[in-house]
C-alpha cells in the first residue's frame, strides 16, 4: 500500500498526485514529450483535427436538443424548428455544416503532408494506419449525418449508397434490405442511422483519436528533412539550457504556441465561413423533402466523397465495386506498398515525387469529374482518370524499390 500523506490538502497537487499520478501524467505527456523543432505550419493539421472535432461535438450536441429522428418529424424539426424557431439554431446548424465540410478538407492536408514527408515509416506506420481509421469513420459520420436532414440527397444519396451492397453480379438484395430495415430508406433507416451518429460512430472516433495520439508518443512526431533524431540526447542539451543547439522543443508550450497561431488563423477562416459563406456545406437539393417518388436529376455525394465516387462510376457491374473497394483500402496499404529504405521528404526522391504530385492531381481531377454528369467527354476524363489511380498505387512498389539508399 502506497504511503498517504494524510496532511495533504484535497485537491492540492500532492493529493492528486497519490491518487492519480498526474506529475507522471504531466510529464510523459507536456514536460518530456518531445517535438522536432524543424517543423512547419503543417504540423499544426492534427490540432485543427482535434479542435474542429470539439466544434462538431458541442455544436452536435446542441442540435440534438431539438432534432427529431422520425421521417415525418425530422425535415421540418431542422429546416423550421433549429433554423427558425430556436435562439440561435441557425448558428450551430451552420457551425455543424461548415465543420463537416472543412473537417475533410484539413484531413486530406493533413494525409497528404504525411505522405510528403514520408511520416508513415521509421516505425511510425501505427499512426498512419490509426489515422486511415479514423478517416473510414469519419467518412462513416460524414455520411450517417447527411441523412438527418431527411431532405431529398439524404433520401437518395442513402438510396444509392446503401444499393451498392446489391450492385455486383451476387445481388445481394437481402443485405442491402438488412441495412435499411426496410425495403427502401424508411423510418427504422433514419433511425439507426441517427444512432449511428450520435452515439455509436462519435464514441469509436473518440477512441481511435486516443488511439492516434498514442501512436504519436514514441516514434515522436516526423520533420521536415525526415531526420532520425536522439530525442534523449537532444532532450538533454534542451534541459542544460542549450535550447539553440537542441533539435528539440518542448510540446507544452512551445508546440502549443506554434499550434494555437495556426489555429488562430483557421478560427478566423472558419467563422468567416460560417457567417457568411456557409451555403456551400447545404446542397440546395437537400432543401425538399425526401420524397421516394421524385428521383433527383443528378444525385451525387458532398465534395470530400467525389473522387472515391468517381472511381466506381465509369466501370460496369462488378469492375466499378472492385475498383471502389480499392480506393476505400489502398491509402492504408501505404506503409508497406513504399518500399524504399529512405524516410526523407519527396522533393529528396525524384520518383516518388512525380508519384505524389501525379496523385494529388488525379484524385482532384476525379473530384471535378465526380460533380459533372456523366456524359461525353467528362465521362471519358472521369475513366482515364479512374485508371490512372489504380495504376499509380500498383506501381508504387516498383517505383520505391529500387530507390538508391540516400
Ligand atoms: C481526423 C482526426 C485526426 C486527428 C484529430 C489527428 C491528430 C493528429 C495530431 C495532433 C498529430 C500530431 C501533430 C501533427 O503532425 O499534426 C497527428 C499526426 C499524424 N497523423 Fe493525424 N489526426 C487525424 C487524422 C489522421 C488521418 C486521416 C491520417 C492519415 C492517415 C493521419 C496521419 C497522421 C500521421 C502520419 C501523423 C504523423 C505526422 C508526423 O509524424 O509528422 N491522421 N495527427
């Protein structure tokens, strides 16, 4: 039994100290956590994450007090009730929207300055793997979320996503009814899906984000030069006072201060948003209300779905699904399809450099086709293009293989 100082004040230091250890606490996880200082404002992406994480949740839950999971409720309890009868409403509507959609514009940054600097190697594939996890579930809360509205994109949109399971030559029609409870999107369909988003899904992330942050802790975080760096005998020059000779900082506070600069800068980007730009998070078709006999002109998914989306359109039957499932895994594969020993930024290693920006460009080219309908010559860039992202991550282990050890 640990020894008790019983003169220790409640709650003072000492006290939670014997009960909670929280001097271990503070120093495995702000004194001594350690940070390359050869970082730029890109290693802020995982605070925005976390913060724009925060904002959904508090703005989620605000919206929960008066949202109504019911198919005869749910359109008018947002689009009247929230937007109109309630103090407010409209602003954590459009703080919810806004987040959605920025949420996924800051994580493909985020993944994609991973891939740049190679942070997914020199032992830290767990972080990549657990952040490709955390983007499955949050394309999983993304998309149970759209349905609440229960406006006609959310109906269809449901429709056709949930038909997906019965596209291919099995014809799975049985899962695809499982899915739904019904024979077409109903209101056991809204309400699974409400539960989905408001308990099940935001409870995984949660614990994936942990999960994340825990992976961070002992390879530390990547540089910008992919340096393997002594964090010991670094830390050690650092707490001599050798701050300038050390190739580290500290993460409390002088990570944070970089952080909350960055995130200063995104705050104001995303209220600016939020006032006065936040039209383009609410597709206008999704204003009607689900009706199952009007099928929308031209149904497509929000923006951070296109490019996945237009990799399944342009094949037939059992092609388009293979080639869709591809898309969804391949990203998680990354550690282990770059075979080249180097752990050092693109611009150091030409081939994959091409790779990179051949990638980025691609998957945006997709994302532009996505929102086109599928005719004449947009159908015919929307398949090149579909095509050249497979063959890009097939010859990725080529490429990086025979790279000269730098
Ligand atoms: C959506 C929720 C996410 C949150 C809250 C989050 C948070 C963070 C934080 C705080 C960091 C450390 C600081 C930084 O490098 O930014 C980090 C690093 C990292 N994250 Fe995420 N992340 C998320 C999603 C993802 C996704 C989708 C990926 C892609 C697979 C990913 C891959 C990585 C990698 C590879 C690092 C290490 C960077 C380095 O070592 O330099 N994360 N993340």
């Amino acid at each position: 039994m640990a020894h008790f100082d019983h003169n220790a004040k409640p709650f003072s230091e000492k006290w939670l100290d014997e009960r909670l250890a929280v001097k271990t606490l503070r120093r495995v996880l702000a004194e001594e956590y350690w940070i390359p200082k050869d970082i730029n404002f890109l290693w802020a992406m995982g605070m925005i994450l976390a913060v724009t994480f925060g904002l959904l949740t508090i703005s989620g839950i605000f919206l929960l007090m008066y949202y109504k999971p019911d198919v005869a409720l749910a359109f008018d309890s947002v689009n009247y009730t929230i937007m109109q009868e309630v103090g407010y409403g409209w602003l954590f509507r459009h703080i919810h929207g806004v987040a959605a959609s920025v949420v996924f514009l800051i994580i493909y940054i985020h993944m994609f300055t991973g891939i740049y600097y190679g942070s997914y190697k020199q032992g830290r594939e767990m972080i990549w793997i657990s952040g490709m996890l955390l983007f499955v579930t949050f394309s999983a809360e993304a998309f149970s979320g759209y349905m609440l509205p229960w406006g006609q994109m959310s109906y269809w949109a449901g429709m056709v996503i949930t038909n997906l399971f019965s596209a291919g030559s099995l014809e799975l029609n049985a899962v695809v009814e499982w899915i739904r409870g019904d024979y077409v999107p109903g209101d056991a369909y809204l309400t699974r899906f409400f539960m989905l988003h408001v308990l099940l899904l935001p409870l995984v992330i949660i614990g994936i984000i942990v999960l994340h942050f825990g992976t961070l802790r002992i390879p530390h975080v990547n540089n910008q030069e992919g340096a393997e760096i002594d964090f010991d005998e670094e830390a050690k020059k650092y707490l001599a006072g050798n701050t300038q000779e050390a190739k580290v900082i500290r993460f409390q506070w002088d990570f944070l201060s970089k952080d909350f600069m960055v995130l200063g800068f995104f705050l104001i980007l995303f209220f600016y948003l939020t006032f006065y730009h936040f039209a383009f998070a609410m597709d206008p078709v999704n204003f009607d209300p689900a009706d199952g006999l009007k099928t929308p002109a031209h149904i497509y998914p929000e923006w951070y779905f296109l490019w996945s989306y237009e990799i399944l359109r342009p094949f037939p039957k059992d092609p388009g699904l293979i080639a869709f499932a591809f898309s969804q895994v391949i990203f998680v594969l990354l550690p282990f399809l770059d075979r080249s020993p180097n752990a050092v930024p693109a611009h150091k290693r030409p081939m994959f450099f091409i790779w990179f920006w051949l990638l980025l460009i691609d998957m945006i080219l997709l994302t532009f086709m996505g929102k086109l309908p599928p005719e004449g010559m947009f159908s015919t860039i929307g398949l090149w293009s579909a095509i050249a992202f497979i063959v890009l991550w097939i010859a990725l282990p080529f490429i990086t293989k025979n790279e000269k050890k730098i």
